[in-house]
C-alpha cells in the first residue's frame, strides 16, 4: 500500500508559480510553433484557401511534391559520437560571399497575395538573418523596393525569360544597378504546369470577390483588411495583370529559350549566375561547361513537370561529377533544418525554401518569417551537434544514408 498524506504548503509553493500570459497574440501564435509544420497549421487558418492552396500546391496529381518531401524523410543519419560540438559553425562562402545559414529564400511569384508585407518581410527577414533573398519575376514588390527594403541585404533576381527579350533584359539591367548581386535563371518553364488546384480555386490577379471567396472569407477578415487597406500589388516586372495566373504564366514564359539565349545572358549580367531547374546529370554537366557560377536542382517544387526527377536523389551524383567547378544548391521538399543539413552532406553548398518562407509569412509577416529562419537554424544546430560535427564543412556524404522506396526498373 501507498502511504499517503496531505502536502506542506511549501510543498505547493514551487508548482504555483504559473507563467506570466503573452498578451500580443501574434508573438503567442508564434512562439507556441516549434516546426514549420506548426507555421503552416496557423497560415492555413489564417489565409483564404485561394492564396494558400497557390502556395500549398503542385502540379497535376501532386506527385513530385510528395516524392521530394519523402526522399527527405526517407534518410538515416549516421552520428559520429564523444566530439566537442559545444559551439558550431553554420555558415560559410555561398558564391563568394558569406551565408550564415546554408539556405536562403527562394524566389515566390505573387507573395503579397498571402500575407501584404511579402517580399519586404523575406527580404528584410533575410538580411536580418545574414543569408539571401531571391525576388522572382512574378514577385509583387519592385525590384527597387525590395532593395528599399533590405539596402544591406543580399539580394538576387530570378528571371524567366520572357517572348519579349528586351523587356525581361530590362528587368535584369535594374536588378544590376539596384545591387543584386546573383541572377537565378529559372529554365524549367517553356509553359506553366497544371496546377489544377488553381483553376478549381478560381485563383486571379487581382483575387476575384465570388460568392465562394465571400464565404470563405467570412472567418478569416483580418486577410481581406490588410488586402484591402494596403497598396495595391506592384508587381517587379509589370505593372497590372487582369485575369487568371495561368493565363499570366503562358502569357510571359518563352518556349524557345535555349542554351545560346543562356549564354547570351550570362553575357549581359554583370554578376553571378546561377540556373536553377536543373532535373539531370547531362544538363547539369553542359551548364558546367558554359561557365555557370552555380546549378540549383530544382523541380519548381513539383509545381511544373508532375513526375519529375527527385532532385535530392539526382543531389550526390551530379555533386561529385559537377561539385568541383560549380557550386551545386538543391531546392524543392525542404520542410526542416534536418533536410538542409542532409542536403549540404550530400554535396549541396546551398538550399532554398519557399513554402517554409511562406507559411511563416502568412503566419505573422515579417515575424512569421523571423520564426521560420529562427527554427530551420535551430534544428541546423542541433541536427549538426547530433551528428558530432561544429562546421558546415565537416559534413560528409558518411553521415547521411539515403533510404529509397522507388527503385527504378530495369
């Protein structure tokens, strides 16, 4: 039997101090998301499912998006243990210039549409953060108001290469003389993918007032309040659009580029230049050749080809074929410091988010971004500490086993 007795009041006193409540409850939502996970639970009830399912989703039946995230999870560790890993290192040279981080945010099209501080909360965050800012074409704060917004920061432009060549030079020429450093060439976008949860969303720019919209909007006001009483989107490559975002893509994307259009760019921009939707070992390969400063291998986050190669799969052979003449940076599927970590073992020198970048935006703004940044670099840390390393540098393709459920036939 348990003996039992009344506790002392001095017993009770230590179990009463109760936490002292966060009366701001934006800096309450927040703090209480550990995961980006959590980040995209609060962006989902606070957005309306148009804006939202844009950034949520993929192409066609969403297969390439799913496959990107499993191959991450689909990963074994391998620690090295009794190192010294009180203090760690998480950056180092990214195309010549330090990143503290080894990720960056990813070039968004149309951000203002999740959250009114879009672009300016990414840059800003990311300067803050010492790690770059990507603005896409299809951003909606000009390329001057990005570097506004960030005068310290390190920006890059991400161009599509439109019909119309002179325009997009145009833009490229502006980045170049407000200061962005990198220009990101997206090449896997001769047409825009099916992205079917669009065109059943009905999903415009500017957003359309529906009877659908109006009703899903009724819960969330604060979303229409800030679109509402904000300024009207601006976009960075021009100036209005009337009509569906689908109908804007195959509108401005050039199913002609080519490798000499390539070449004829890199020609035009002053700094580095990275090409970024590499998705085989070929391209990969010929793109080293032409003097690029950087591949990023990239399936457009499953948004454009659905069933396209996983390009955390495709990341340690074109590393070790490509890895010692150009730096090699991996995107699509990245929900964790865990994933950044595994990706720079395998041979990466830099990743890029986009949905974690967003889902924090549309969380909180600038501070929803800030709470992103802040949990990728802390599960960075720990994940290194874990595996018995201090620097970005001691990462190896020994620490990482990819586990892989498809297996190509034969």
């Amino acid at each position: 039997m348990v003996k039992r007795r009344f506790p002392r009041p001095s017993e009770l006193a230590p179990l009463m101090k109760f936490k002292t409540p966060t009366l701001n409850a934006k800096k309450r939502r927040l703090d209480a998301a550990l995961t980006i996970a959590d980040l995209r639970a609060i962006a989902q009830r606070r957005t309306p499912k148009a804006p939202f399912d844009y950034t949520e989703g993929a192409a066609e039946a969403e297969l390439s998006l799913a496959r990107a995230r499993e191959a991450f999870r689909d990963i074994q560790f391998n620690p090295a243990i009794l190192r010294d890993v009180s203090t760690v290192d998480t950056g180092w040279d990214v195309l010549g210039k330090r990143a503290e981080l080894p990720f960056g945010i990813a070039p968004t099209g149309f951000t203002r549409m999740m959250q009114t501080e879009g672009e300016v909360a990414g840059a800003s965050a990311a300067a803050a953060a010492g790690i770059p800012f990507s603005l896409s074409t299809m951003g909606t704060t000009s390329i001057e108001g990005v570097r506004d917004a960030a005068p310290d920061g390190r920006n890059w432009f991400q161009l599509y290469m439109w019909k119309d060549r002179e325009k997009s030079m145009q833009l490229v020429d502006r980045a170049a003389a407000a200061g962005f450093d990198t220009l990101l060439v997206t090449v896997d976008v001769p047409v825009a993918g099916a992205r079917l949860r669009d065109k059943r969303n009905g999903f415009s720019i500017p957003p359309a007032l529906t009877v659908g919209t109006i009703v899903n909007a009724i819960p969330r006001p604060w979303w229409w309040w800030d679109f509402l009483t904000t300024e009207p989107l601006d976009f960075a490559s021009l100036s209005s659009w009337d009509g569906t975002v689908a109908e804007l893509l195959d509108f401005m994307f050039d199913p002609t580029v080519t490798y000499d259009d390539l070449a004829w760019i890199k020609e035009q921009w002053p700094g580095k230049l990275v090409v970024k939707g590499v998705q085989t070992l070929d391209d990969a390969k010929k793109l080293t050749d032409l003097g690029v400063d950087g591949i990023t291998l990239s399936n457009h986050g499953g948004r454009q080809l659905d069933r396209a190669p996983i390009p955390f799969h495709l990341l340690p052979e074109v590393a070790r074929q490509v890895g010692h003449h150009t730096e090699v940076h991996i995107d699509t599927g990245i929900m964790s410091g865990a994933d950044i970590v595994a990706s720079v073992a395998l041979g990466a020198r830099f990743t890029l988010i986009g949905r974690a970048y967003l889902y924090g935006l549309m969380a909180g703004g600038r501070a929803g971004v800030d709470r992103a940044i802040e949990i990728l670099r802390g599960e960075i840390v720990r994940t290194m500490k874990l595996l018995g390393v201090t620097s970005l540098e001691e990462l190896t393709p020994d620490h990482v086993t990819q586990l892989q459920r498809l297996v190509p036939l034969r």
